[in-house]
C-alpha cells in the first residue's frame, strides 16, 4: 500500500502544512514499494508495446498510462480507451476530438498510435513516469482531503494556461471544461449553483471579470505570478472551509489542537510528529 499523505487540518492552514512538507512527503509516496514496481514494469515493458493492443491488453502498462493523465479510474473502460488511442487527434471528427474530456485527448497525443505512430524514447518514458508518479500522490492526497487533491491540481495546471498563447476566450473556455479547475475558481469567487445553468459565453464573462477585479487583468495569464495562484488557492480553501462547517471529525485534529496548545510546543515540533513515520 503506497504511503498516506498527511494532512492533519482542513482549510488554507492545511493547505500552508501540506505546501511546507509536500517535498517529504511525495519523497515518501515514491518510495512505496506498489508505486516503484509500478514505474519499473512500465520501464521496463512500454517499448515492447508497438500497437494499441499491446497496450490495453496489458492492465499494468495500461494504468501507469492512463495514470499519468489522471484517467486511474477509466482502466475498466478498454474499448473506449482502445477507440481514442486507435483514431488519434489529427482528425477533427477523431473519437478523442468528439469527447468533452481533454484529458483523453492528451493521451492519444502523447501514445501517437493513431498519428504518426508511436514510438517511445527515454525522455518519453521519464515524462509520462514524472506524470503518473505526480497524479497518483495527488489521487492519494484526495483520499484524505478532496480540498487538497482540487488545490495541487490548480496549482500544476493553471501554470500551463497562464502561459497559453490562445486568446483570452479560449483559455477560458478551456477553464471552464475542466471540471477541477472550474470547481475552484467557482468557490473562491463565491458563485452560487445557479452559476452552471448560465450560457458558457455568461459564464466565461464572469471569470474574467471576477479575476479583473481581484488581480487587474482579466486574462488567465494573471496566474502566471505564483503570488496571484496562492491567493486564488486560500480563498478557495477558505470559503470551503465556511461551507463545510467545522473541522473537528478531521483525522488528527483534535491531537494536533492539544498540541499546539501545549506550551513549547510549536507549528515546527508539530508538524515533525505528524510526519515522523515518513
């Protein structure tokens, strides 16, 4: 069984733990004997998987590649994945194309069977490794707080189209059809549930002027300043906190209350107990 993050606390306190030990602990999460022979099969196989077959027939190969795009719970689902990769993307009416589900398309981008071909090399393999390694300990993170796993999400991906060079429209409208980073712009900018039943055109005028107010552009790229994504992430945690009440069923919450009460006993001693079985 893979190491269990640790987050002792809901909200942004959580969130400010989770951020000044992630680098144990995913040190820790990689180290779990199920994700290392995981990693070292698929090193070890994925060159041998010439064809689309290969790979779906091979339910070990298949979910470190499903994994990597954060598909882990789509493994049961080969034909679907059988019809994405064998179709590609280069047609517009591809399989992978007509699915509302980006993530999918990436895959079938990334293993070219149904491009140009698909044929790995070494950064290749190190890549889609990095990626499933990351998005494993996010999915792990959400066992323990599903607030967590939203928040690393955002954090790794709104990098990515902050420095998209499409219009501000378009990057907004991919925002919006990703169900993870939706859930927290929704949250941290307080929009009610009605907000969904809008036209996505309402929808995506909201966003960029909520985000115009708060950060002085209206354009995604303003989450290009890391300053920018830590407030956008503490509003979040902050008002999903409010929403969820009170936090005291939280695992190690009440110990951790004792303990920070406890004279001499810091921030610092605390969370070095927590993470003292990593």
């Amino acid at each position: 069984m893979p190491f269990q993050p640790v987050v002792p606390l809901d909200g942004y306190i959580g969130w400010r733990f989770l951020q000044r030990t992630l680098d144990r602990q995913v040190e820790a999460f990689d180290k779990s004997p199920e994700i290392e022979r995981d990693v070292a099969y698929f090193r070890e196989n994925i060159l041998s998987a010439t064809n689309v077959e290969d790979l779906v027939t091979d339910r070990r190969l298949l979910a470190v590649a499903l994994g990597a795009f954060g598909l882990q719970d789509e493994s049961n689902k080969q034909a679907l994945v059988r019809k994405v990769l064998e179709e590609g993307t280069l047609e517009t009416t591809s399989f992978a194309n007509r699915l509302n589900n980006s993530q999918y398309k990436d895959l079938a981008k990334a293993f070219s069977y149904g491009n140009l071909g698909f044929f790995p090399d070494a950064a290749f393999v190190d890549d889609i490794v990095a990626k499933y390694k990351q998005n494993a300990f996010e999915a792990a993170v959400g066992e323990v707080n599903g607030d967590m796993r939203l928040a690393l999400n955002f954090e790794r991906k709104i990098q990515d189209l902050a420095a998209d060079t499409g219009s501000e429209k378009t990057i907004w409208f991919k925002v919006l059809g990703d169900k993870p980073l939706r859930a927290i712009f929704e949250k941290a900018y307080n929009l009610p549930t009605e907000f969904s039943q809008l036209d996505v055109d309402k929808q995506q005028e909201i966003f960029a002027e909520k985000t115009r107010k708060l950060y002085g552009e209206s354009a995604v790229s303003v989450f290009s300043d890391p300053k920018n994504v830590e407030d956008l992430i503490r509003q979040f945690q902050v008002r999903s906190q409010i929403a969820n009440g009170p936090s005291a069923l939280t695992p190690g919450f009440a110990g951790l209350a004792v303990l920070q009460a406890s004279s001499g006993f810091g921030a610092s001693a605390t969370e070095n107990l927590l993470l003292s079985n990593i």
